[in-house]
C-alpha cells in the first residue's frame, strides 16, 4: 500500500497522504482505519478510505473522481 501521492490534475496542484492511527511499521496489511487526506493547492480536505489494494495508479483515479465531483475547487 502506498501513502504518498504528487501530481497535478485540471490546473490544481494535488497531494495526498494516507492517514492511520494507532499504526506501527511492523506487520504485514495496514490498518482498518487507513484513510486518504487530499491536499489542493496547499489546503487540506478529507478524502475517502485507504484500501490495502491501493496503488499509485488507483489512487490517482480515485483522486480525479473525488476532484471532479467537487466543482467548488475550481478545476479547469
């Protein structure tokens, strides 16, 4: 599972962590908790569940839809 993503989606600067409490790094899955906080062009927003299937690569996707259904950000 990752928990870090960059990239920059219809002109906004897009980050996202993957937020979990009570975590260690030992083990094997991560938590039932796991969480992704999106952060647009410097301000922070909650964002949906973290999954122990996620990649890079679902994770964007997840983010674009989560974008797109949130026109208040002023997405072009």
């Amino acid at each position: 599972m990752i928990d870090h993503v960059r990239f920059v989606y219809r002109g906004l600067s897009i980050e996202a962590w993957c937020i979990a409490t009570g975590v260690t790094t030992v083990g094997n899955g991560p938590p039932s908790n796991a969480a992704w906080e999106i952060g647009v062009d410097g301000a922070r927003y909650g964002g949906f569940p973290g999954d122990r299937t996620d990649t890079e690569a679902s994770v964007n996707a997840r983010i674009r839809a989560w974008v797109d259904a949130h026109p208040e950000l002023g997405a072009t």
